[in-house]
C-alpha cells in the first residue's frame, strides 16, 4: 500500500514480493500516456488497487498528480508565489480578499439583497442587509443621504 515508509536493506535480506510492492512499487510514480491508460491499470484481476497517496505523471497534458482516496488531483508544481490557485474558489459569486500581507482568502457570495461593506482596514468586508434609513432609490437613481447618484 502506498505510505509504507522507508526499508533499510542489508546485504543478505530476502526481498519478498510484499515487500517489492509496498517499498518500491507503491511508492513510486508511475508515469502513463494519459488518464485513460492509468485508469485502466488499476482495480482490474491482477492489477494493483489504488490506494490515498499514490502519485502519477500523464504524459499527454504534463501534468502530475496525487490519489486522494477518491479521485486524482492535480499537484500544484507552480513556483511563482504571484500566483493565486484557483482553489481558493470554489463556488460562484465567490471573491477574493486581502487578509493581510500578501495572503488572500475566500468570501463566499452574500446572501441575495445583501451589499457588500468595508468593516474598516483591519477587518474583512462582508454581506450586510442594505439599511432601510438613509437610502432611497428606483431604477435611475440611488441616494445616500444628500447625495444622488444616477
């Protein structure tokens, strides 16, 4: 199974096939043509089953990735700490917020109706009712206190 650690071999050992497949086979990455020929090495009579941690590499779209227990997901080989991954949405109407020195995090969408208000410097915004006093507004206009927009 994969995560079956580290053998120290001696000159002398007997190497059984378990212990083939759990210190060498099971922890390797086994490189393909593509998804289609990984999915069909596995869970058939004779072949290995998958089991949470087992790397891969596809050939066919470079990209390398990693047995969850459920699904193959995509390991994030990027370098460049710029980037933002796009795990960080997950739903739509999602934002992306500042947290503090160059971190971000997940807002989820605010309920329908709900604006979306700055809570100061130091706190994240969020999704408030849209207060009924102070604000009037149709189709072509919005007034906050005195002045009109539209």
């Amino acid at each position: 199974m994969a995560g079956g650690g580290a053998y120290l071999w001696e000159s002398g050992d007997v190497v059984t096939a378990a212990n083939l497949q759990t210190y060498t086979q099971d922890q390797v990455v086994a490189v393909y043509a593509n998804s289609a020929a990984r999915d069909a090495a596995y869970g058939g009579v004779g072949e290995p089953t998958l089991a949470e941690g087992m790397f891969c590499f596809l050939k066919d779209s470079d990209s390398f990735l990693f047995y969850t227990g459920s699904v193959w997901s995509a390991v994030d080989t990027s370098t460049d700490a710029t980037k933002i991954p796009l795990s960080t949405v997950t739903t739509a109407g999602d934002l992306i917020i500042g947290t503090g020195s160059a971190t971000v995090t997940r807002l989820a969408a605010g309920t329908a109706t709900h604006v979306l208000t700055s809570n100061g410097a130091a706190t994240a915004p969020s999704y408030q009712v849209l207060p009924s006093s102070g604000v009037d507004g149709d189709s072509d206009q919005l007034v906050l206190g005195s002045q009109i927009f539209g």
